[in-house]
C-alpha cells in the first residue's frame, strides 16, 4: 500500500488544503488513464484545488460563471460543502479502485479548516479502509496569517473560513482606511457568520456598521440583512417579523431614493423581495406575491440584459407564491422559466420536480430530479424526493435503495429515517425500523412521525403500554396524523377495547376518508356485533376502491 504523508493545516492554504494535496497525487494519474473519472467530478475538483483548475476541463457549467461577480448574487448555502465532500469521497474510492490502495499521513489534522474535517469524516465513513486508510500525525501549527482569498471563499461558500479569516482581518482594519472595502469585507463575513448558524455575531457586526457608515446602500443593505436573520433565525423562537418589518421598509426607502435608474432596479427590487419573505412570515402571502410583482417589474423595465441571475430567482419565488395560492401552472410556468434561465443550476429542477410529484405527475418529477444528480455533486435531497416516488409507485426496495443513498450521504438528513424506518416496519423488520426510529429521533425528538413508526413496533412486539405512550405522544404534538389515530385504534382493538378503536378510526376518518380505514372500521364494527354499520362502511370502502380485493370479500360475506 503506498503512503503520502499530507499536512492539513488551513493556514497554508485555507478551505481543502488537506483535499488539494490528495488530489495533486491523484488528479494526474486520473487524468492519464481515466478522464470520465474526472470529468464526472469536474465541479469537486476546481472548487477544491485551485491549482487543477487548467488541467480539469469545466464539463458543468452554470450562468453564474459567465457573469462579473456583482451579478453573481447566489452565494453557496453551507450544506454544499458537504455534497462537494461526498463528490470527492466517490472520486478518490473509484480512483483508489482501479489504482490501488493508498494510505494517507495526515499533519495538523486538528489545525484544519471546516472543509477538510468534513472531507476526512466523510471518507472514513464511505470509503473501505482496505482502500483509504487515514492515519493522524503529530501536530505542529504554522505560524503563517491566516490564508485571505475572500473572493474565493464567497464564490464557493466556504463559510467558516470567510467568518474566521474575515473576523480576524476586520479586527486590523479601520473603517477610514478603505471605506467601501471595509463595508464589502463586513457584509460577506456578517453573511458567513449567518449561514453557520451564528447570527447573533453577525448581528453585532451589522450593528457595528451602522455605527461606522454613512453610505445609502451600504445602510440599506445591512438593513435588509439584518431583517433576513429576524426571519431565518436557525431558531424559530429568535425569529421576529415584526421587527423584521421596520428593518426591511428602512431599507425600501433608503432603495427607493437612489438616483441612478438602474441602480435603484436591482436594489430596490433586492429588498421588496426580502420584505416578500417577510410578509410570508406574517402569513401575509398576497401582499408577498404583489411584493415580488413590483421587483420583476423593476427588473424588465430597467435591468433589460442586466442581472439575469436576480431575474430568475424573482421568477423562482413567485413561482413558489403562485403554488402556495393553487395557481399550480403558473407556478410550473415560473419555474420552467427560471430553469431555462439557468439550466445548468440545480435547485430549482428540485422545486419544480417537488411541484410536479405534488401534482401526480411523476414521470415529469424523475426527469426533474434526475437532473440535479447530474448537474450537482451529490445532492441528498434529490435521492430522498426519487425514493417518495418509487415508493407511491409501489417500487419499495428502489425506495429503500435511495433512501440508503440519501443516509450514506448525510446521516443527520433525518426525514429519510422516518420514510425508511417505516418501510421497514411496512415489511415487518421491526429491529431494523427501530433502529432507524431511534437515530432519526436522536435528531428531531419530537418527530411525530418517527413517534408513530415507534408506537407501530412497539405494538407489533406485544408492548402495549410503550406503543400507547408513542401513538399519544405522535398525536399530542400532531393531532392531524392520520397514521397515529389508525395505528392507536388498532393497539385499542387488540386489546378488546371496541369503543376506543371505533373512536380513533372514526377521528382518522373525519382527518382523511380512505378505503383502507373503512374497510378497518368495518372490521371493529363486526366484532362489536354492529353488523349493519360495519356493511355501510364496506360499502363506501367498495365505491372508493372498486378494485379492492379485500373489501369485495367482506362485502361478499357480509
């Protein structure tokens, strides 16, 4: 097994430096014998090692690339990193595959930026150690500054790296030394510092600021970024749109009175869409879409060839109002334009597939949905939306398949244990449903959902008293699922309690009136020697599901 010995410490070269050393070894190689290989993972390889970018060929493209950096206004979300990280971990297993073992002496480890620990727990976890065995070395920091490459850090969203080489770069610069770099300087690490989940120091910079500048935009801007936590706190608790509301109108009029033209559209237009979020918040959703209205007005007018990346997100929110309010096909029409505008960017092929399967047409979500595995690294929620298909299309193990994926990918993405937890208790390999019920529980422990796939193991194992106490705590937070009703009903039936059962199938029933309930109410109402009621419910069961083997038997035998 060949060894490298690689030195991880972020201040050499910030965000992946660790991956950038594994890849100088690898990407040759690769480039020589296997090019798909490295065409495949194009995106992974130029955001990791800069160094590479020449001799990785650019084969995904998206609008953004084209464009002067003003105009690139959608910065990575902090997940990315976690899909680029995946994406490497697929290159490096496949590399190591065809070329053999490899063992990596890892320096610094403790040293190394938030990408390069994710990368590292990434691949012990996916990659076989009879591939990749990673050995951690001594620790001996470099006593360079940290690495600065702001533009860098924006354009990827390296998030973590922005918020502590950005920290310590505001604490040696004074506002009247570079005003308008010091404000651009603020604003990206304050937007960092958001996206990692610190919002109360991003808070206090933009306090900081206000202080500090007198400059209309720069005063508008953090106004509108300040309203933008109020409403996308990571905590619901902390989030405000009241307040929200007077930061976002300071910020429309201070927008508003912008003399250039042009200028006063993107603005502008900027911050009556953040105050559309706002009033979303409020639950104010028709003062949202005449919001967003007026900014693609703004924009038509007055921006013609100009910011096409603001254009098309104006048209992906409206899109979102517009299904919001039912209008479903103008909704598809608003998202198709947006993905036409940009068809090498991802996202919104994965609202417009969520919309289409909303829709019954699943063939249309696939397409959708197959496309953002192609055009991102690996993207979690894509596989997790094709395993709801596969699964309403009665395909459980290419749904489990997915979800298996979706979990190898991110273990922490917790909805995927409540569909597999409850495939597995669907199929009767109730240890393998609790498992899943306890780790997606670990993460979310009031997930009715999850509560109620526990209460169905629970009563399937003959515990009678721990199943009651899930089915009621799944309904104590959730009183509409539909699925905690049934499932207490039948625990009630089991033990001989006909009254409380009916009571439970009859709430599930008024919730959601299915075949499948009927035909269960039916079967209580027999054993209770309500014959005529249990006929009456076969009855309808038969009308909704004329096909319904199961019903017609009843029926046949009532």
């Amino acid at each position: 097994m060949d060894t490298i010995i690689l030195d991880a410490d972020r201040r050499i070269a910030g965000p992946y430096t660790l991956a950038a050393g594994l890849l100088g070894h690898l990407v040759p190689q690769a480039l020589e014998h296997w090019p798909s290989l490295v065409a495949a993972h194009d995106i992974e390889l130029r955001a990791t090692a800069p160094g590479l970018r020449e001799a990785v060929p650019e084969r995904r493209t998206s609008l953004a690339g084209s464009l002067p950096r003003g105009q690139r206004i959608l910065v990575p979300g902090a997940r990315r990193s976690l899909r680029v990280a995946n994406g490497l971990a697929e290159f490096v297993r496949d590399h190591l595959r065809r070329a053999g073992p490899l063992t990596v002496a890892v320096t610094n480890l403790g040293e190394a930026d938030h990408t390069d620990a994710e990368l590292v727990a990434v691949m012990r976890r996916r990659i076989d150690p009879g591939l990749l065995r990673i050995d951690e070395g001594p620790s001996a920091p470099s006593t360079l500054p940290l690495c600065a490459d702001f533009d860098r850090f924006r354009d990827e969203g390296f998030h973590h790296a922005m918020a502590e080489s950005g920290l310590e770069a505001l604490r040696g610069m004074a506002y009247e030394d570079d005003p308008e770099g010091w404000q651009q300087l603020l604003q990206r690490v304050a937007a960092a510092l958001e996206a990692i989940e610190r919002e109360e120091e991003a808070r206090e910079l933009y306090d900081r600021a206000r202080r500090e500048s007198t400059d209309p935009k720069h005063r508008a801007t953090i106004a509108y970024a300040t309203a933008m936590i109020l409403v996308r706190h990571h905590d619901p608790a902390r989030r405000d749109p009241q307040e929200a509301l007077a930061w976002i109108n300071e910020a429309i009029t201070i927008t508003s009175l912008l003399p250039d033209r042009r200028e006063r559209a993107f603005h502008l237009g900027f911050d009556l869409n953040g105050k559309a979020l706002v009033e979303v918040r409020r639950g104010r959703y028709e003062a949202a879409m005449q919001l967003v209205q007026q900014a693609i007005d703004l924009a038509e007018a007055d921006l013609p060839g100009e910011h096409p990346i603001h254009r098309l997100v104006l048209y992906a929110n409206r899109a979102q109002l517009l299904a919001m309010a039912g209008r479903t096909e103008e909704a598809l029409a608003d998202y198709t334009r947006a993905v036409e505008a940009d068809p090498g960017y991802p996202d919104y092929y994965l609202e417009r597939g969520n919309l289409l399967h909303r829709l019954g047409r699943p063939e249309e979500a696939l397409a959708d949905y197959e496309a953002v595995m192609r055009l991102s690294p690996p993207f979690p929620e894509a596989y997790y939306n094709r395993a709801e298909l596969r699964f309403a299309a009665g395909d459980l193990d290419g749904a489990r398949a997915d979800l298996d994926h979706t979990l190898e990918l991110d273990p922490e993405f917790a909805p995927a244990y409540v569909n597999r937890s409850g495939i597995h208790a669907g199929q009767g390999e109730y240890a393998s449903a609790r498992q899943d019920v306890v780790r997606g529980l670990g993460l979310t422990p009031r997930d009715p959902h999850l509560l109620c796939v526990l209460g169905q193991v629970e009563l399937a194992e003959g515990r009678h008293p721990e199943a009651r106490t899930a089915f009621d705590g799944a309904l104590e937070i959730d009183p509409g699922l539909v699925a905690a009703w049934a499932g207490r009903a039948e625990l009630a039936f089991e033990r001989g309690d006909h009254d409380a059962a009916l009571a439970d199938l009859t709430h599930a029933l008024e919730l959601g009136e299915t075949a499948e309930l009927l035909f269960n109410r039916s079967v209580v109402y027999r054993a209770a020697g309500l014959a005529g009621q249990a006929r009456q419910d076969l009855l309808r069961a038969a009308e909704l599901a004329p096909d319904d083997e199961d019903v017609g038997r009843a029926l046949a035998e009532a």
